[in-house]
C-alpha cells in the first residue's frame, strides 16, 4: 500500500513517536508499506510521522552511487534498506554541509549542516538489537529521519535567511495542509 505523504503544517509532523512495544506482522506490513510509499515518491527516507502514524520507525535506502565517495566502503556493512525501529543517536563525529530535501516539503531544499558520522542504536525487523555507524548521505538521512522521529523537521535546521527565501512556498504548503492536502 502505498500512503499520502502529510506535507509541512499537518500537525502530526510535530508530533514526537512513540517507541514500538514489539515487532509484530504489523509492524512488518507498516514497514513493506513505507518502503512502496517512499519508492513511489521518490526518496531515500521515510518517517512514520510522514504518512501520519506515530510509531518510532523510520526506513532509508540510499543508492551506493548517490552516496560520497569516500563513505561508500565505511558504509557497505550497512544493508540496505534499512529499517530503523526505536532508532536512537548515540555518537556524532566531524562535519558535513551538503543539499538536503524532504518528502514533506516538496520542491523545497536547503545546504543543511549536520555530522559527518552517525552511530545509531536500534531494532531490526527481528526485534534484534542493532548499531549501525554511519558516514556521508547515510548518516544524513539518519540524523534527518530520526529528526522526523522528534518532531524536527528540515525547516527547524534552517538559517533565517534560508527560511525567509522559501517564506512564500513554506505558507503555501501550510495553506494546502489546513485544507488536507497530501503528497503523493
């Protein structure tokens, strides 16, 4: 099944999740159903909260050969698409500034800058505890999706100055999103 994408100004983006009890055959189908709305949109990350549910889940799957060139082999370990159930940051190392979008602000992007490395600790689709470190696009999508997880969304990352350039599509969006507005 593939969802509506909620776009910036439904209030559920806001919203924080809340931790996953178990891994059940729901849980499973939720997630199959997140990739086909992520793949159909398209992107390389989806939050739970994007599709207006409140679970602490978050799928990403970035192509090899979008990633930085130097992050690909520190990066291969990591098996994509990767399901991220209660994700939680537990370390963040160097710097990176790079262009970053988000389904839920479509046509809207802005040079984001966030760490280079990300360790994350979470549950894999088995109920399994996993880590998993990161660099480049991967932890970016990390940090943005676990981001989406805590009610911070790409706009919250920006500068005044970026804020104030997109101001016009940003209350556009709000507008459609108080009338019901979806992506799709």
């Amino acid at each position: 099944m593939v969802y509506d994408i909620f776009i910036f100004g439904q209030e559920v983006l806001r919203h924080k999740a809340q931790p996953v009890a178990a891994v059940t055959p729901e849980i499973r189908k939720l997630v199959r159903d997140m990739l086909d709305t992520m793949y159909d949109a398209p992107g390389v990350g989806l939050a739970a909260e994007q599709i207006g549910r409140e679970e602490a889940l978050c799928v990403i799957d970035v192509p090899a050969n979008a990633e930085i060139p130097a992050c690909v082999a520190s990066n291969a370990a990591i098996t994509m698409p990767l399901i991220l159930i209660n994700p939680v940051i537990t370390a963040t190392a160097g710097q990176q500034r790079g262009e970053e979008g988000c389904l839920s602000f479509p046509d809207i992007s802005a040079p984001i800058t966030r760490p280079m490395q990300v360790t994350v600790a979470y549950l894999d689709l088995e109920g399994r505890a996993q880590t998993a470190t990161a660099q480049g696009l991967l932890a970016r999508a990390i940090l943005h999706e676990t981001d989406h997880l805590n009610g911070v969304l790409l706009v919250d990352r920006m500068s005044a100055i970026q804020r104030l350039a997109v101001a016009g599509k940003l209350k556009r969006m709000q507008q459609e999103a108080a009338q019901g507005a979806h992506r799709r």
